[in-house]
C-alpha cells in the first residue's frame, strides 16, 4: 500500500471510529439508568464523558489529516445511535450486552489497525490518539465481558434489565424451555418487578397510605405463609416445592437471620459485613445477603460490597484476572 493509499485509508478508519463513537456514547447514556449502585452509575457517567473526550481527540485527528470536517455524518451518526440505543432495549438483557461487545471490538479491533496505519505514515499524534483508544476500548471489553458473566452466574450484575429486556427476557425463556424455578430465573422476575412503570409504586403506595397497618399484617401473614409453606412441603417430601418457595423467600430477603449464610449477619455493622462477604466465594450465598441486606437495611456500602465481590468472581470465572 502506497503512503497515500495509507493517509487515505487512515483518514476513512478515523471517520469510521468517530461514527461509532456517537453510538457508544448514547449507549453509555442509557446504562446509567440501568446501573445497580451509585459507584456504577458515576463510572458509566465518567465513561460517557471519556467517550465524548475520545471524540473530539478523533475529530482533531481527522482535520491533523486534512479531513473536513463532516456536517452531515455527525447527525446521522448520533440519529443511528438513538435507532440502536432504543431498539436493543428490545432484546434480552444478555443479547443487548453481546451487541455492545460488538460494538466496543469493533472500536478496539479499528483503534489497533489505525495505531498500524499511523506508525506506517509516521503520524506520532495520530497513534498517540489510537492508543488512547486501545486502552479505553479494552477496558470495556472487559467490563461488559464481566457483566455478562455477573449475570450468568445469577447476579448481582452491575446492570439491571430495563423493563421491556425483563419482560423480553422473560418472553423468550417461555418460548424456547419449559419454565423452571431457579435462584437466577427469580431475579430476573424481581428485576421485572424493580423497574415497572411509576404507575404501580404509586398504586402500592396509595395503599400503604390508606392502611398502613393493614399492608404490614398482610406482608407478615405473606411472609409468615411462605415459610410455612417451604416446611409443610419438605415434611411431606416435596422437595422441588420447598425448593421452589425457598427460592422466592431468599431473593426477596425474606429468610430468617439464623438461615443466612453469614453467622451473627444482623449484629454486623458495615465495615464487619463488607469483610465477611469478601470471604465468600460462593454467588449464591453472595445473593442471599444482598437481598437480605436491600430487604431490612439497604445500606449502600454493603450492597456495593456484595456486587463488587460477585464481579471479582466473574472476572476470574472468565480469565480476566
């Protein structure tokens, strides 16, 4: 390839990247709404402002080249992200992450190729710029690689569903397998629940106002009803039931303190918990307290806690460690 074949296929992979971009920012964007806890969502809104830096440092690469600068390729490229953006929130929550997988390799894989390009026409500013982007594009790779493996292992993920991927989630499981209990297939329902519309908060909420006791007594004969249930169908050899009901009580937090799987949990202040969970090893048992902990005290250090030990877990389930 001749040197200006090379400054010209430079110049157009830059434009590529700069298009990308736009699609990445937004969905960066979007994922805020989406995170889990309050360290997640000011990391999602530091990356959305590192990827418009990335941007402009693409932008002033084009016109280092001689490039003009686009009026038209901007706009399309940013109405292109929109399209994506909302239109994966269609998909399961799995499927729209590998999207964005594909979407940070291809920005990774073109980074690599435009740092080749600009070493060949000697551009020392122009590869500077491509390394920039090989680092930030790695590290996300890495992060949604983490998410997805977060979730597999039953969560908590970083990431909640919207609630058109929890009710697509959903949509898709009862079409393609038989409906099964589990410990993950139940989060995912709570997760349905977390995010549905303000309609139903208000409407809960409006009853908690008219009696308020009445709604307690009837959490408590709920709660009260479950553990009964979870213990007549282990007495009478239903194992699968009792599984069943168990798993509803431990993903609503609603197990009794002397069944969690951390001793004395209750009596724990927050620097005692965040260290107790750092020796479990195990993501079950890890979910069990982060919903026993958003049930009865929320309290922000443990819950973030919990996710970060449960995101270790995945990085070293999928060799990232």
């Amino acid at each position: 390839m001749s040197t200006r074949n090379t400054a010209a296929t430079l110049l157009a992979q830059l434009r590529v990247i700069r298009e990308l971009t736009d699609t990445e920012i937004r969905i960066a964007e979007t994922r805020i709404a989406q995170a889990r806890t309050e360290a997640v969502r000011r990391e999602l809104a530091e990356n959305a402002d590192n990827a418009r830096v990335r941007a402009e440092a693409v932008e002033a690469a084009i016109r280092e080249l001689g490039g003009a600068p686009e009026r038209i390729g901007p706009f399309l490229g940013r109405a292109a992200a929109a399209v994506k953006a909302i239109g994966e929130q269609a998909q399961p929550f799995d499927e729209a992450l590998l999207g964005d997988l594909v979407l940070e390799h291809q920005l990774l894989d073109r980074a690599r190729y435009v740092k080749a390009l600009a070493t060949t026409v000697q551009n020392a500013d122009v590869v500077a710029v491509a390394q920039r982007l090989i680092t930030a594009h790695t590290a996300t790779v890495e992060w949604l690689t983490t998410v997805l493996a977060e979730d597999a292992l039953g969560g908590p993920a970083a990431l909640r569903r919207t609630p058109i991927q929890a009710v697509t989630g959903t949509a898709v499981k009862l079409i393609n397998i038989p409906v099964t209990w589990s410990a993950r297939g139940i989060d995912r329902a709570l997760d349905t629940f977390r995010a549905a519309p303000p309609a139903l908060g208000e409407l809960l909420a409006r009853g908690a106002h008219a009696g308020d006791v009445a709604v307690k007594t009837l959490a408590a004969s709920r709660d009260a009803v479950l553990e009964t249930t979870e213990q007549v169908s282990r007495g009478e050899g239903a194992d699968s039931a009792a599984q069943a009901v168990h798993s509803v009580r431990t993903t609503t937090g609603l197990l009794e303190p002397t069944e969690l799987p951390i001793s004395g949990y209750d009596d724990l202040n927050v620097a005692q918990a965040v260290a107790e969970i750092k020796e479990l090893s195990d993501p079950a048992a890890i979910r069990v307290i982060l919903a026993y902990e958003e049930a009865h005290k929320a309290r922000q250090g443990v819950v973030s806690a919990a996710q970060t030990r449960v995101s270790a877990i995945a990085r070293e389930v999928s060799g990232l460690n």
